[in-house]
C-alpha cells in the first residue's frame, strides 16, 4: 500500500540513478571530461560504446536482481531469499553455460538462445527450490536455504565439468560467471534487458497487493480473494526470468538480492506497495557503485563486480542469518 | 443460504465427517460446537470452498463453492482461519486493509473500535499478543465482508474459534459484533469451545460428534445432557440460565474421557 514514506523513497531513487549513471560515465581507468566529447573520437568511443553500454547494463541487471530478490523473499515470505543464495542464479549459469557448450560459441553477445536457455535453467531451479524447500506443504526457510546449497554445488559441479571440456572461446566466455563481471555485455543482450526488465518490474508493482494478501499464509489468501497458484506461478516465471537475463549477461552477481530488498524494507516498511520500483532502483544504484569501484580499483586491471558484491553482501548474509535465528530458528516460511 | 446434502468427507484415509444434512439461513448467528476432532473445522472448510466433499454436494449461494474462482468466492464469504501466519512487522492498520484494500483509516478504526481494540491501530502486528492478532484478523474479516456487502452481495462470515485467545470481555464484545452483523442480515457461523457463551449469543447451536450432527437448534435445546454425553462424552447437568438464553453446564468431577487401563 503505497504512503508518503514509500514515495518519497522512490522519488528519491528515480533522481538518484539516473545521476549515479551520469557520473559513472566519466569514472573508469581512462580519464574522459564530458569536454572531450566535442573533440576527442576515442574520448566519444570511450564513452558511447564502452561505457554507456556498460552503465546501462550495471542498472538494468542490477534492478532485475534486486527485483528478482524482493519477488523471491514475498514468494517464499522470507527475507533471507536471494536469487543466488537459493541456487536460481546457479542453474541460470549452467542453463547458459550448457547452452554455450552446445552452441560452440564464446559470445555471449548475439541472438536468443543463451538467454532463454538461462531462463529455463533458473526456472528449474526454482522449482526444485520450491519443491525441496516445502515440508509437508509448508515452505521451510533451512530447507530452502540447504537445496539451494545443493543446487548451487550440483550446478558449480556441471559448470566446471563443462568447462573442463570446453574449447577456449566457451572456456574463455564461461569463466567469467564464476565471478560476475560486466566486461562481456554488449547493445543485444542490453536490449533484451531494456525490453523485458522495466515491465516485469511494473507489473510486479501491479501484484503488490496480492503479494501483502499472500503474506497471510496460502489458504487466508485464498480466502481473501487471490488466486495463489497463479500468483505463485506469476511469481516465479518473472524471478526466474529477472535472474536469467541477468546471469545470462553478466554471470553470477549474488547478494544484491538480498541485501536492497531489506535495505528497502527497512525504510520503507513491510507493505510490497513500491517495493519492487525501490529494490529495482536500489539494485541499480548498487550495482553502479560496485561497477564503478570494479573498474577503478585496481586500475587497469578489473576487480568481478560480483567478488566485490559478495565481499559485501556475504558478511550481511551472516548478519541476517543469525538474527533470524535468534528470532525463532530456520522453522519459518 | 448454504446447503449441505449428504455430504461426507475423507481425509488422509479418515473419514472426518459423515452424511451431513445441513441448511443455514442467513440472518442469524450459527454457533458451531463439539469436542476436538468432531469435525467442525472441516465443516468450515467445506462451506469456504477449502475443502471438497468426498460425496455428497455443498452448496453457498447455489453454486459449489470448491469449484468457484477465488475472487468470486470472496465477495460471498469471509473466512477467518485458525493460525494465519503473518511474520512480518506490518502495522496493524496495514492489516486490517487487507481485507479490502481501499479503505479509509477512519474505517479501519471502526472496525476495531467495535471490538474494542482501537487503540492497537498505530501497533505493530507482530508485537501483539495472540488473542490481539485474533482481534485484528477479525476485523480484516469484517472489512472483506463490508466490502462485498457495498459490491450488492450478502457474504457469509465463516470463523474458526473467532473467540479462542479473547478474555471475556473482549468475547463478549466479539459476540456482539457477530450478532449485529446476523442482524443486518448476513449468515455467521462461529465455531466455538465456550459452549455456555454459545447458548447465549447463538440464534442456532450446531453440535458435531464425531464427523456427524448431533443436535441441531435452538442453544437451550439442542443442549441437553445427553447432547454432552454423546458428544463430548461427559457427564454434565445443565440449568437454563435465568434470565435467559443460555445455558449453564456443570461438568461432574468425576466424569471425563478415559484411556482403557492396560
């Protein structure tokens, strides 16, 4: 249920990351001024081919996982689901990956079938998930959390058996998904993101209210109206395909999921009215940051943006974890 | 009107409740009772759509209620649970407005102000006690019924144990909201433990006994000593209160369920 709170906080969002993308188009291991444009051909290759592309992709992945996160942690009516803790990000890779294989190809730039193929790849994942996650019917947050483990080790597994076969250029396009890197994206996968982030995430603000029905439990919410098994399958069709583009075009980048979502509802509450613009907008924003800490660090060597998402987000998992417990245990869900 | 013609019902391999033969008009406060495990619950459930009969047919409004949409069932009954499980931290008017969406704060107030816990509106709901969070289940239950009612329908409350947790006083004000909305003309079924508060409040006092009708009507007929016996398996003496309605049940020290001795 939007309120004032919640708006402002979206406001304040949609200012900030078109400004944060402003600024990140001059950071980078080549200093640029936005004078330069005028004169300088490399300066503008620089800027409109590398980085702009680059910027984009840092915003829409980082919003397709932050909504990804927050559309997991309502489905499973818990905050400690993240597309990577729970394996959805791991089998996305090994959907792309297997794809990759099959294809022969290192790019991972060009046409459909890497997407789509990390696409279904998540989507079993999830449902493997969901279905390893429920003790007789109900979800159980230890039961998510351990077949995600499992998932994600059964995928890592497949992945670098892959890789152990793989010709260079897969070797070569493959290895960047252990990490998480944006080095590999590129104007059609870019697109792809363009065309099918900003809808999901709007249509996930139109399901908001189901989703606070839904927190009640599956039966209060049929009761009070909502059809829980297509809410459920809505649900998890869009978190598979948020995770999916994004793996498909920067690898696994884990922890945004989890850490903007509750960032999110701390500030603004617990209602999923806006939630899903804000965790978007916030996903970007940090993904941002983190792309542009990635790049500079360590110039002109590259940090993986995800080592450094997970360099933060790992010590917040734990945080979580042991809040969680000291509430009552692993039972909920 | 909800009708139940012969229906049975089977679950996990037990049959949990048997050949009932049921019709409730709306318009009055239906007080649901019996021991634990008489299937009074499943009763609910088969009337809410939950659950569908193994034979036989139910019916809410003439249509079979398993087999309607959940948007439709909605605006013809509200259903309140046992154990909703609600963990995150929403505030309680937050609540309260899921049972429809739209509804002004001065309303969400209202509704709990008539149960006597307006003062838990600004409260978080995951900080109140149990019998609170009941209170403010039921008023998301009234606000769902409400708004049905302002679509044109006459929605059924359907409400498992809506006074279990409650001290007496908020029972009795969880009773009058009850009987004021049979008043306007909606059907409540509540099921409840408190057998003496049912006599009172109740227009009509159901009693089940293992899956099947054992007394059926008015509170101070239909319970009756051996209405006990056989339902609760209890030796208990019954006086009318005065003045009435109601009953009084006074329980033999010396009766109760006994385990066969080895």
């Amino acid at each position: 249920m939007p309120k004032p709170a919640v708006d402002r906080l979206a406001a304040g969002l949609l200012v900030a990351t078109p400004l944060l993308m402003f600024a990140a188009l001059w950071v980078g291991p080549v200093a640029v001024s936005p004078a330069a444009l005028f004169d300088d051909p490399v300066a503008r290759t620089i800027v409109f081919e590398l980085r702009l592309p680059r910027i984009l992709a840092a915003a829409l992945i980082g919003a397709a996982l932050g909504a990804a996160g927050a559309l997991l942690q309502a489905l499973l009516r818990n905050p400690l689901a993240d597309p990577a803790l729970i394996g959805v990000s791991g089998g996305a890779a090994l959907g792309a990956a297997c794809m990759l294989a099959i294809g022969g190809s290192g790019s991972l730039a060009l046409g459909l079938p890497v997407p789509l193929a990390a696409f279904v790849g998540a989507l079993a994942a999830t449902l493997l998930v969901w279905r390893l996650g429920a003790v007789r019917g109900h979800l159980q947050l230890s039961a998510i959390l351990l077949a995600g483990i499992a998932i994600n080790t059964l995928a890592g597994a497949l992945v670098g058996l892959l890789l152990t076969f793989a010709n260079d250029p897969v070797l070569r396009a493959t290895t960047f998904w252990l990490f998480g890197s944006l080095t590999e994206v590129r104007w059609p996968s870019l697109l792809l993101l363009m065309l099918l982030v900003p809808p999901a995430v709007i249509h996930l603000e139109r399901r908001a209210i189901a989703l606070d029905v839904y927190q009640l439990g599956d039966m209060e919410a049929r009761h009070a109206g909502t059809d829980v098994r297509r809410l459920q399958w809505e649900g998890v069709i869009l978190a598979s395909l948020l995770t999916g583009l994004a793996v498909a075009s920067a690898g696994i980048i884990g922890f945004i999921g989890l850490m903007v979502p509750h960032f999110m509802r701390l500030l603004g509450g617990p209602g999923h009215g806006g939630r899903f613009l804000q965790s978007a907008l916030g996903g970007a924003l940090l993904l941002l940051f983190a792309d542009a800490v990635a790049r500079t660090a360590a110039a002109p060597a590259e940090i993986p943006v995800g080592l450094l998402t997970a360099l933060l987000g790992a010590p917040f998992f734990l945080w979580l974890l042991r809040r969680e417990l000291s509430r009552g245990g692993l039972a909920g869900g | 009107m909800i009708i139940l013609s012969h229906a049975s019902l089977v679950r996990g391999g037990r049959s949990v409740l048997q050949d009932v033969n049921l019709a409730f008009e709306p318009g009055e406060l239906i007080g649901l009772c019996g021991p634990n495990g008489a299937g009074k619950s499943s009763l609910i459930g088969l009337c809410a759509g939950d659950l569908a009969p193994s034979s036989g047919s139910v019916s809410l409004h003439d249509i079979a209620p398993a087999l309607c949409p959940p948007d439709e069932l909605a605006l013809l009954r509200a259903v309140m649970s046992q154990n909703p499980a609600l963990e995150h931290p929403f505030p309680v008017a937050e609540v309260v407005a899921l049972g429809s969406p739209a509804t002004p704060m001065a309303d969400r107030e209202s509704v709990l102000h008539e149960l006597g816990c307006a003062d838990l509106l600004r409260r978080i709901y995951t900080e109140l006690s149990g019998g609170e969070r009941r209170l403010v289940q039921l008023a998301r239950i009234f606000l769902q019924a409400e708004r049905a009612t302002g679509l044109g329908h006459r929605p059924w409350l359907l409400l498992d144990e809506p006074v279990s947790q409650l001290d007496l006083g908020r029972s009795q004000q969880v009773m009058h909201a009850l009987k004021a909305r049979a008043a306007r003309g909606l059907g409540v079924v509540a099921v409840m433990h408190d057998i003496e508060l049912a006599s009172r409040h109740a227009e009509r006092l159901l009693v089940l006994g293992h899956g099947r009708v054992i007394a059926d009507g008015d509170p101070n007929a239909a319970l009756s000593e051996d209405t006990l016996r056989q339902a609760w398996q209890v030796e208990a003496r019954i006086e009318a209160e005065s003045p009435g309605p109601g009953v009084r049940v006074r329980v033999m020290a010396s009766s109760g369920r006994r385990t066969p001795a080895n």
